[in-house]
C-alpha cells in the first residue's frame, strides 16, 4: 500500500477541494426562503421550502463525508492509513481504491 499512499492522498484531496467548491455553489439554495407573499404564490414558496430542505440535507451529508475525508487524511498524516480502527488490521487495497476515507476492514464492516 505504500506506493498506493500518495495516489490515496490526492484522491482525498481532491474530493474535500469538490466537495468544498459544490457546497460554496449551492449555498443561495439553502438561504433563507423569503415569505413575501406579494411575490411569490404559497405552492412556489412550498416549492422553495423543500428546495431549501433537500439543499440543507445535502450539505450534512458533504459536511459528513468531508469529516471521513479529513479524518483519513489525518491518518495519512500519522502513518496509520489503511488500517482498520477496530482491530488493526490492514484494509484490503480494494476496499480503500472504492473508498479511501474507509476506516474498518470487510470483517469489521460485516461485525464478523
């Protein structure tokens, strides 16, 4: 896995930079829904109430993966990678080329 380290370290970089750039993109969708009802009819504000919602969820799910994502780079950082944090065990180079912020082998994930 050694040779593989740099290639998982700028795969990782690389998703925290998009997922960075898409949260900075959608930010108006999740602003505030303006209620002036003068301009906007109640169905087109329920329209953009559930724009915001939808919006909002998917930042906490960015939020989350760039957490897995940090957190994997931490462990680049401190010569752990690829190991699995439950038993210690190294992570089958697959696992990590599917998912490099994977944090359990596939006998921890199955809670062999």
């Amino acid at each position: 896995m050694e040779d593989n380290t740099a290639a998982f370290r700028a795969r990782l970089h690389e998703e925290a930079r998009v997922l960075a750039a898409t949260a900075a993109r959608s930010a108006s969708e999740r602003a505030p829904v303006q209620l002036d009802q003068q301009s906007v009819g109640r169905l087109s504000r329920m329209d953009a109430l559930q724009v915001q919602a939808m919006a909002k969820a998917e930042q906490v799910r960015r939020d989350t993966r760039l957490q897995r994502v940090n957190a994997a780079l931490k462990r680049l950082d401190d010569d752990i990678f690829g190991e699995c944090v439950r038993c210690g065990e190294i992570i089958d180079d697959k696992r990590l080329d599917a998912d490099p912020a994977a944090t359990l082998c596939i006998a921890c994930a199955r809670g062999d």
